[in-house]
C-alpha cells in the first residue's frame, strides 16, 4: 500500500500547480460569459411585471374607446357604411339582372 501512495500523490500533485496558457483563457472567458448571463438574467428579473389579464383588460378598453363602430350609430353617429352598394348612377359593365332575364325569357319561348 505503501507504493501505491507516492502514485496517487504525484498524479494530485500536477493539479495542485496553477493552470497554463490556453486553459486559463478559456476558463476566464467561460467565467465572464457566465457573468453577464447572469447579469442579464437579474436586469430581466428586476423590470417591473403587469399580469397578463390586466393588460389584456386595458388594450381592449383603449380599443373600444377608439375605434369606431359602424354597427352602433347610438354611440358614434351615423357612419358611411363600407358594406352598402355603390351608386346606381354609375355605369357598369353587367347589364341589369331584369335585362338578362327578359332576354332569355323572350329567346327561350319564341
């Protein structure tokens, strides 16, 4: 037993020795990048947090206090309506629906 001690002593002897060169480079860059991670963890736990239903609850209250309705002309007056046709007075390429139906009508029975 006696022999094997000076063994195990000589192999924990080397890392006892301060590290070289490449390794303590990149220990020190694991080290800092480890550091501002964990400082950018703990500036994003400290920002201020707002529950999502309250936030949910006031965006929809802005929304409905801004935008208006066309379908309750009580609350925001009459609208021009985005669904109504257009003016009969323009031209249009169709003739008339009672036009198409004469004419097949009057083709169909002569």
């Amino acid at each position: 037993m006696s022999s094997a001690s000076p063994n195990m002593n000589k192999r924990y002897s080397l890392r006892d020795q301060p590290l070289r060169g490449k390794t303590t480079t990149m220990n020190h860059l694991r080290l800092r990048r480890l550091m501002e991670h964990n400082s950018r963890l703990w500036d994003d736990l400290q920002r201020p947090r707002i529950r999502t239903s309250e936030a949910s609850l006031s965006s929809i209250i802005e929304y409905c206090k801004t935008t208006q309705d066309p379908l309750i002309p009580s609350l925001w007056g009459k609208l021009e309506d985005p669904y109504a046709l257009p003016n009969q007075n323009q031209c249009c390429c169709a003739p008339p629906y009672e036009a198409t139906v004469s004419s097949y009508d009057t083709h169909f029975t002569s």
